[in-house]
C-alpha cells in the first residue's frame, strides 16, 4: 500500500534541538525508507559512520512507536458539522508521536543523506523519479530545511543554505566524534547562543575545517598507537542524559 509520510517538525523551546512529530505509519515509513536509504550493514564501507549517525535516528524513531518518547494530541482538522455530516461520533483530536533530537546532529544527517540518496539511485532497480524511498527521504530533508528557515532569521538562513552547498560536502571516512564535540557544546550553551549558532554549526560540518581536520589527526595518531580502527575510540566527553537536557 501506497503512503506518502507527513512528518513535521519545530525547534524545541530552548533551541537545543528539533521537535520531530508524526503519527505510528509516519514514523514506521520514515523508519523503513532510512533503512534502506543507507543500505545494509558493510554495503557502503566508507560510509560507516554516517550510516550509523542515521540509524541513530532510526532508533529514535523506533522507540517514539513503542511509546517509549512523548506524544501530543492534534486537531484531526473535521468540524463537528462535518462528522455529524459522514454520521460518526468519535474524539476531536489524533494522538501523535514525538521526540527531540539534536541541532547539529540533524545537520550532519540532513547533508549525509544526500550522498547515501546518490548511492541508492546507482542501482539499476530504482526508478528515482518515481521511488517512494528517495521521496520520503527528501521530504524529511525538505522538512528539515523549512523549520530551519521558521526558526532563523531569513538572512541567516540564505547564507547557511549558501555554506552547504559551497562546499564538496561529502561523508566518506567520516570522523563523527566531532559530531559529538559539537553536539556536547551546543548543549552546554545557553539559549539565545545557540540559536545564534545553528547556522555556524551547519558551516563546521559543511567545511569540514581546521577543528575537524586537527580531532582528524589525534584520532588517526591515536588508532595508531593503540593499533585499532579510528572508529573504535570515542569523543572523551559524555552526553548529558536525555531528561536533564534544558530542550
């Protein structure tokens, strides 16, 4: 059966994040579509780590359908008049699901998804035109980047969408324990710093630049010296816990 997902999404009261919200189908479509979005395990080697970034997200999805996140009630949008109308009786508002989720990590996640969409597309079954996968993942992307542009100034925004896509940007071999650096200092800061530095953390993940390319070298010369792979050693710093985080 043919479903198109409706996911919407708005940025936490504190900027530390983004809102994620849909209903059990919505989710279980976005579920699925990721999935097979960043292919199966060891498909795309050099891709490891985003893929692992994007089932991060899968597995916050999951857990919203098993109820195990928040939930709203919604206006399902049909007047008393009008179900008295189709003659049934039944409440006025739909139980939708949600979570929150990190402002840098959504970034990194909306940018990688365009290089694991390019390698989908390589394969000869799919139709990119017309795959339910690629378009319930740009519409998550397109999502994405609405409640960016409800969220920050409009100029802020045209030069963030400009830093994105003035870069090469591409996620092979990606060092993501500075995504978790940047994801642990965005949450440390305040409110009104961290909305003034979602688009600067958009432009460090684009630019992949002296910051990352110095946590690059350490980890590298670290893997070295301990003789395992980059991907085995972890940012020192911990998260904090998801209750405690001021969202």
């Amino acid at each position: 059966m043919g479903r198109y997902v409706m996911i919407e999404m708005t940025s936490t009261p504190n900027y530390a994040g983004m809102t994620i919200t849909g209903d059990f189908y919505d989710f279980d479509q976005l579920y699925e579509a990721l999935h097979r979005i960043v292919g199966g395990e060891g498909e795309y080697p050099a891709y490891s780590s985003a893929r692992l970034r994007v089932l991060g997200l899968c597995y916050d999805i999951r857990h919203a359908n098993m109820g195990h996140r928040e939930f709203i009630y919604k206006d399902h949008g049909l007047s008393i008049e009008t179900m008295q109308w189709l003659g049934t009786v039944g409440p006025s508002k739909n139980l939708y699901l949600s979570f929150n989720t990190y402002y840098p990590e959504i970034l990194f996640i909306l940018m990688a998804l365009n290089d694991f969409i390019d390698l989908y597309q390589r394969k000869p079954e799919v139709h990119s035109k017309w795959d339910l996968t690629v378009l319930t993942v740009r519409k998550f992307q397109a999502t994405i980047n609405q409640c960016l542009r409800e969220t920050i100034p409009p100029q802020t925004f045209k030069l963030m969408m400009k830093n994105m896509n003035k870069y090469s940007v591409h996620f092979q071999y990606y060092f993501d324990q500075y995504l978790d650096q940047l994801n642990i200092r965005f949450l440390e800061w305040n409110k009104e710093k961290r909305l003034k530095n979602i688009s600067i953390m958009a432009k460090r993940i684009a630019e992949q630049g002296k910051e990352y390319q110095q946590l690059k070298e350490e980890i590298s010369e670290a893997a070295f010296k301990y003789n395992c792979n980059p991907t085995e050693l972890r940012y020192s710093k911990e998260y904090p816990e998801y209750e405690e985080i001021d969202w």
